[in-house]
C-alpha cells in the first residue's frame, strides 16, 4: 500500500481545496492503482507534533511519510507520484 497523508485544520479554505483534488486524482486513477492508497488525514489542531512541523505549510500532502505538496497541490503532479510509487510496489 501506498500512505497519502494529508495535514491540514479546520476551518482552512487550502486544505479543503487539498482535499478535493486528493479526491479528484483518487476517483481518476485506474481502480488498480487507487485501490493502492490509503488516505490518511491528519490535523495540526490535534497533535502538537504536528503543528510543530507543517503549522505555517499546511495543507501538506506526504507520500509515504515524504513531502510532496505544501500550500497547493497540483493535480497533475499529485496523480504522476501516485502512479510512480504504486508502480515500485507491485
């Protein structure tokens, strides 16, 4: 499995904007490979950790536990890295 982390808070317009283009991609990719990711969402408002890390980024998006978005995701870009690390899975 491939782990979509999405960090964000509530009450943030870029984080749901995030969260719709993670959606967007997930519904466009082939059912073999979103059935690959899981999607985890996690928020700066529930783990100080967290806050201490991203509070200024977010949204942030890692794939397995790697940055790969923060502020913005581009949906293009989002869908190539999820196609490239469920490809080095299988």
């Amino acid at each position: 499995m491939t782990t979509l982390t999405l960090i964000g808070k509530p009450d943030c317009h870029l984080c749901d904007v995030a969260h719709g283009v993670v959606d967007h991609v997930l519904a466009e990719l082939p059912e073999r490979v979103a059935s690959q990711v899981e999607v985890v969402e996690a928020s700066i408002a529930d783990d100080p950790a967290l806050y201490e890390l991203w509070w200024e980024k977010i949204p942030v998006v890692l794939i397995d536990g790697q940055l790969h978005a923060h502020w913005r995701v581009g949906a293009d870009r989002l869908r190539e890295a999820l196609l490239d690390a469920t490809a080095v899975k299988r």
